[in-house]
C-alpha cells in the first residue's frame, strides 16, 4: 500500500479495521465501520452466547467436512432450486446473497463450497470471545475521519455501543442506515457510497 486508504468494513471485519487503524495508523485515511458486532454481545460470555458460538464452531466443522465432498455445493445448488422447501434463516440467508449483482453469485456459490471458508469461520467463532474483549477497550483514534453505520433494526441502546465506537475519534460520526438490517452495503449502498465520497 503506497499511500493511506480509507478501510469500509462490515461487521467482525470492523474489529479487524479498528485494530489496523490503532497499530498502523499510516495506513488508514478514514474508516467506514458498517454495522459493527456488538461485543457486548459475546463478551463477558452468558451461557446463552456460549452455546450459541459452540454450535456455530460445530455447524462450520461440519461443513468443512462437507465442503471437501462437493457435498455443500450441492446443497447450495439444490437450496436454490428448492428455495420455497427452505427453513426461514436459510430463505433470509438467500434472498441477502440475491441482493448481489447477478453475475457475482457463481463467485459466492464457489466461495461458499470450499473447505477453507468453513475452516476460516470456524477460527473466527472459536476466537469471537477473546476478539470481543479486546475491542471492547475502543482505544482512542486521535481525530481520524471515522463513520459508524448502524443496521435500521438495532434499539436505541444497541445502537449505543455503536456510538462509542464513533466517539473514538473526534472526527467520528454515527449514522444509521436509512432501510434494511445488518448488510447495510447491500440494503442501503447509496448511503455506503455517498459516507465514502465524503471522505474522499
């Protein structure tokens, strides 16, 4: 990277950005943080979210496994074609995906058939609680050029850590999305992409 850019991440990759920003500050311009996980959330962990992220950790095991045997391309192939047979999260988990421009779905349908994705998300739940403590700290970012976007379904006291997050900076600011819930980039884009030109 010649030159500091302005980092858009969505989520975990929040955490991701917020410690890039905080470790290499020369490399970051501004950050975009879409609709950040709440680590209050998964840290200190209740019984309820531990059991949640232990069956994550099991669910993605079990793809992997699945994935090295062409199994779960198959599924997504057949979940598709049988779409109106599908549970409600797994109808939700495709009409986010239908959101994408058409020609990028055979890219996701691959990225999700392979072993490594399931694998990567399964590192990523083992270490949510550890992940989460740490960025619970919001260690001060100076005056970066920093926007938050908040999903339209959190409550106000959801939406509040959210604030804390723009709070880092005295450059920050908190918005939230206009419509849709946590894929702001592919329920609100204008928004995305209007935050981002700004900082420009």
């Amino acid at each position: 990277m010649d030159e500091p850019a302005i980092v858009v991440a969505h989520s975990f990759g929040c955490l991701v950005a917020r410690a890039l920003a905080e470790t290499r500050p020369e490399l970051v311009r501004a950050l975009v943080l879409l609709d950040p996980i709440l680590t209050a959330d998964w840290w200190p962990a209740t019984r309820e979210s531990e059991a949640r992220r232990r069956y994550g950790v099991c669910v993605a095991r079990t793809l992997a496994w699945a994935a090295r045997f062409g199994l779960v391309r198959l599924g997504v192939s057949l979940m598709t074609a049988q779409r109106r047979r599908l549970s409600a999260s797994a109808q939700q988990l495709l009409g986010e995906i239908e959101k994408l421009p058409p020609e990028t779905w055979p890219v996701v349908r691959s990225h999700w058939s392979r072993p490594q994705s399931f694998v990567s998300m399964r590192g990523y739940l083992e270490a949510l609680p550890e992940s989460c403590e740490e960025g619970a700290k919001f260690a001060p970012l100076g005056d970066l050029p920093l926007t938050v976007i908040s999903g339209a379904h959190w409550s106000p006291e959801q939406r509040a850590e959210h604030l804390r997050w723009a709070r880092l900076s005295s450059n920050g600011r908190h918005l939230v999305a206009r419509q849709g819930r946590h894929w702001i980039h592919l329920d609100d884009p204008e928004l995305v992409i209007e935050e981002v030109r700004r900082l420009c």
